[in-house]
C-alpha cells in the first residue's frame, strides 16, 4: 500500500527571495575553492586588458569624428582619404581586439561552467546527501535541473553581463570627460543674458539614463519572480517528460498514452500560463526600453544643438559630442538595455544558490531527532541493539531488543505494509541514521547490498556485474560462470558491450543479475531489501540453491515477506509499530514541514 510521508526542509532550503549578497557570496566561494581558479584568473586579467584597450580605441575613434567631419565640411579631399586611413588603423585594431574579446568570453563561460558544475556535484554527491535531499519536498525533486540546466545558465549570463558591465564603467569613465570638456565651450542666451553650466550635456546624460533606469526597474522587477516560477515549472514538465519515456512500454501495454498525454498537457499548461505572465510582463519592459532606444537617435542632437547654433562647436566638434553623448548614456543605460536579461540571471542564481544551501542543510536535517549510532564491529558480526527507526509517521522497532548474526546465519525480517521496512534496511546501511540504539556493523567492503530495484550502471555489462569495484579484480571466467549459475548464460557474450543495461534486461532479468553481482563478488554479509520476493518461483530456487552451496559461509539478513522457504531461514524476527518511540521531527533551524510525494517503498 502507498504512503504519505511528511518530511522536513531545513530554514536553508528556503529561497532567500530577498538577499542577494548571500547568492553572489556562493559564486564567490565556488570561485575560490574551484580547481579552475587560476585559469579564471589569468582570462580575467585577459579580460580586464582587452576591454580597457578595447574603451581605448572607442575614445580615439570618437576623436578621430572631428577631423574627418571638419574636413568633408571644407571639401578637403586629401585630408578625408588621409582620415579614412586613419579610421582603417582604428577599426583594424578594435577588430583584432573584439575577436580576442569573443574568445576569452568563452573561455571564460566554459572554465565557469566546469568549476560551478564540478562544485555542486561536490556538495551533491558527498556521502549520505544526495539521498536525504530526496525528503526535503520540492527543492530534491529535480537536482538535475539545477546541476544541469541552471548551472550553465547562471553562468553564461553572468559571463555576458559581469563583461558587459565591465565594459560599460569603462567607457562612462573614459567618455565622462570627453563630453564635460565639450560641454564647456557651449553658452546659452536667455532675456539677452549668456551664461554657460559646467559640463551640462553630461548632467543631461546622468539625468537621460537614470530615469530609464528607474523606469525599467519599477515595470521589470516582477520578472525576477516569474522566471524562477517559470524553471520550476519548466523542470516539473521535463521530469514528466522523461518519466513517460523511462516506462513507455509499461504505458503502451494499458493503452495509457491518453492519460499520460493529459497529464503532461497539464504541465505544459503550468508552464504556458506563466510563459503568458512573462509575456506581459516583457510588453510592458519592452514599452520602456524600445521608447527609451528610439529616442535616443535625436536625444544627443537635440543636448548638443544648442551649442553649434550659437557657434560655439563646428560640424566636427557637434559630431564628436554626439558621439561622446551616445556612449556615455549607452554606458548608463546598460541597466536598462538588460534589466530583462538581470532579472532572468537573479531568478537563475535563486535556483541554483537555494539549491546549494538545502544540499548544506541536509547536514542538519532531524537535529532534533535522536540518532542511531552506528559503529564498526570488533568482531565478524552484526550486532543490532534496541533498535528503533524514526519516521515522520512514527516510529517502528525490532521484536528483539537484542539481535547477533553470526557469520552464515539467515535472518528473516518481516513487518506488515507501513512497517518502514525499507528504512530499516536504509538504517542498517548507514542511510537513515534517525532513531535510536546501536548497529555494529563489519567492515564495509565485507557487505553488499541488494535493494528492491538493481541498480546497473551503462556501460560494458562486465564492468556492471563489478561494480562497484573495477572488472580487473575478478578472473574473466568468473562473470561467464556466475551469469550461468543464475539462469543468465546467454548474456556472457554480451559482457564486453556496452549499453544501457536497465533498458535491455527485463525485471527477473535484473534481479538474477544482481544476485549474480553477489556469486561474483561472495560477500561475507548480504543485506536484501523484499530483492528475493521479486523473483519467480524457479528464479528463487536458484538463488536459494546458491546461497546453500557457493555462499554458504555468507550471513544473510532479508527483509522481505513471510517465510516460504521453510527450513531455509534460521530465525525470524518481526517490525512493530512503537507509538512511544521517537518521531522524525525538524531541525532546530526548520521553519515548516512540507509533504513528500508518494513512494510505495514499504508495500
């Protein structure tokens, strides 16, 4: 029977919606204890020289307006063609240099790419998180969205606007002063009173811009909320996606594409009315930044006018303004210009920080909830000690307070549906470690584990039977001979291709493997998940005939059914329901528990 369980997200889970500096402290500390460090660092230097030279020859290039335009308004040929030519050097060299700037971009994003992904497979991936992420509710559901997807996303738009921006300070400060110096030749007349106000086109600039800005801020802020809503949704749909492809022939067999097709348009819905919230939400952004951008064709003329009316700047001195004015404003519009873009980097770094901090919580996660130690064995055996599994729906113990299995004896563990079975298996393997007691344990690479779904990994079906260790420890024979012992010969010439094992193997065909994988490796102790159960009856005899004769010296503790096989197993014990044990409840620093999907685990 199916089971709702009720888990806890701890207080760093939660999106820190409103703090910024936590979320770019994360890229900073990724950065820092990232291996691509110094890689980053000398593209950053690259970067920061390209650039610079880059505003350097913009501000020659804007110079270089004056006399060009002076000498087309004197119809002096040679002086033009000796312009031209100093335009070509110009261009030239801001060619090489935009080149060299698109390549160390890229570098630059790719090196990025490699450092965050590798720092959160660090943290995902460190002993026992990956799987407790999977009951803190929403933010487990998807983590390879956000290693995937968000990681390369974040990154790519920061390259693109820490550059742009980067690049926009430079050429505010180094045009800056071309347009204050230009602006103090210019007078104004009022009532026959000439007056002149210190570098007035570049107040006219600040003023230009930052209403844009403030503007575009104001009508684009509720786009950093609707872009992460709508990655969220856009995982929900993918995992459905990738789900109905996982188990199509189960779905093909009921004819249950029809259902299968409703629910994924009801993602896609999801997805799409969000889509429709952005789409307003950029229209009304679009209204401000397209307004803003038209009227900056005859903005600068319109500043600059006043001064070449009344003689005081040339044709090529009104151009040089011009041109001064239009990369000042463009430098202070770069807010508006990407408020769109920074509004999708925000929502982009609140995934992918949110992200990381639950991963961090999981260390925390059930502080409060007493736990099972959990310690290695000075002698060859298992040693279980009031034993008790800690849930979010209560609490289950063992019917003996006191459990010792000695090398080659079988155990039979049985409880009734909802009797957490699978997390006592989880607790005995390290997984779950909510509850209370004491399991001595042998030395882990003396143990294997046989779970209710065989895990087999792509790749050569002889490095799957290995696993986890690498295919040179075992003689070769030895995959053809316990791939035979288990009803499985046909697949010893098949051992050396390479494919997607899960897919090709039917269910029986996955579990002999794995009872295989065991022949193969002859643990000293088994620990079995309901493994056994899922076997047919001819399946069964075979394992049970293995374990009387080549494995007769390992110690094997099933969870399972009632016993069947009469006569194999040597003792028998039983899960039972404890209301006064102790109940999984939250961390000290949770603030609200958060229903987890369905799982069948313990049917």
């Amino acid at each position: 029977m199916d089971e709702i369980r009720t888990t806890f997200v701890p207080a760093e889970a939660e999106p820190p919606r409103e703090r910024l500096a936590p979320q770019v402290a994360m890229m900073v500390r990724a950065f820092l204890a990232s291996p691509q460090r110094n890689a980053l660092v000398v593209l950053g230097i690259g970067l920061w020289a390209v650039v610079g030279a880059t505003a350097f020859g913009q501000v020659e290039l804007n110079a270089w307006n004056q006399p060009f335009y002076d000498a087309l308004s004197r119809k002096d040929l040679s002086a033009f063609l000796y312009q031209l030519w100093i335009f070509a050097m110009i261009a030239g060299g801001l060619l090489v240099l935009n080149v060299a700037q698109a390549w160390l971009n890229q570098m630059t994003k790719l090196k990025l790419r490699h450092g965050l992904t590798d720092h959160l497979l660090d943290e995902w991936l460190a002993p026992r998180r990956a799987f407790r992420l999977t009951t803190a509710g929403e933010i487990g559901v998807n983590p390879d969205q956000r290693i995937h997807e968000d990681a390369r996303h974040l990154v790519e738009l920061s390259t693109d606007l820490g550059i742009g921006l980067f690049q926009a300070s430079l050429l505010l400060l180094s045009f800056i002063g071309v347009l204050w110096f230009l602006s103090n030749g210019v007078t104004f007349v009022v009532l026959d009173h000439k007056f002149a106000v210190p570098g007035y086109m570049v107040w006219c600039a600040l003023l230009y811009a930052g209403t844009a800005s403030w503007f575009s801020w104001r009508v684009g802020r509720p786009l950093i909320r609707l872009n992460a809503e709508r990655y969220g949704r856009e995982a929900e749909l993918r995992f459905g996606l990738v789900r109905v492809n996982d188990r199509i022939d189960v779905i093909s067999l009921y004819a249950g594409e029809a259902d299968e097709k409703e629910r994924l348009l009801k993602d896609l819905d999801q997805v799409l009315a969000i889509m429709r919230r952005l789409v307003t939400g950029v229209t009304r952004l679009t209204w401000v930044t397209a307004g803003y951008g038209w009227f900056t064709i005859v903005a600068p003329i319109v500043v600059a006018a006043p001064g070449y009316f009344a003689g005081d700047l040339s044709l090529g001195g009104l151009m040089m303004a011009v041109g001064a004015f239009i990369q000042v404003q463009q430098a202070l519009r770069w807010f508006v210009d990407n408020f769109s873009t920074i509004a999708d980097w925000r929502a982009t770094l609140l995934r992918v920080s949110s992200f990381r901090l639950a991963l961090v919580g999981m260390d925390k996660l059930g502080d409060e909830t007493s736990r099972i130690e959990v310690v290695e064995a000075k002698d060859d055996r298992i040693t279980l000690d009031d034993l008790a599994i800690a849930t979010a729906s209560g609490c289950t113990r063992l019917s003996e307070a006191h459990v010792l299995v000695e090398p080659g004896d079988r155990v039979l563990i049985i409880g009734s549906p909802g009797a957490a079975k699978t997390d006592l298996f989880r607790a005995i393997a390290g997984l779950w470690p909510w509850g209370c007691g004491r399991i001595s344990m042998p030395v882990s690479n003396g143990v294997m584990f046989v779970t209710q779904r065989p895990y087999i990994p792509p790749g050569a079906l002889r490095e799957a039977l290995a696993y986890p260790f690498p295919a040179s420890r075992f003689a070769r024979d030895d995959f053809a001979k316990a791939l035979g012992r288990l009803g499985l010969p046909y697949l010893s010439r098949d051992l050396d291709r390479v494919a997607r094992w899960s897919k090709e193997l039917s269910g029986d065909e996955q579990q002999k493997f794995a009872f295989a994988r065991l022949l193969l490796h002859k643990p000293r102790w088994v620990l079995i998940d309901e493994a056994i159960d899922a076997l047919n009856d001819d399946s069964r005899e075979i394992v049970f005939d293995v374990f009387n004769a080549e494995l007769a010296d390992t110690a094997i503790l099933n969870i399972g059914r009632a016993d069947t096989e009469r006569g194999f197993y040597s003792r028998v014990l039983h899960l039972l329901k404890d209301p006064e044990g102790p109940r999984l409840a939250p961390c000290a620093c949770a603030g609200r528990a958060v229903p987890a999907t369905r799982e069948t685990a313990d049917a």
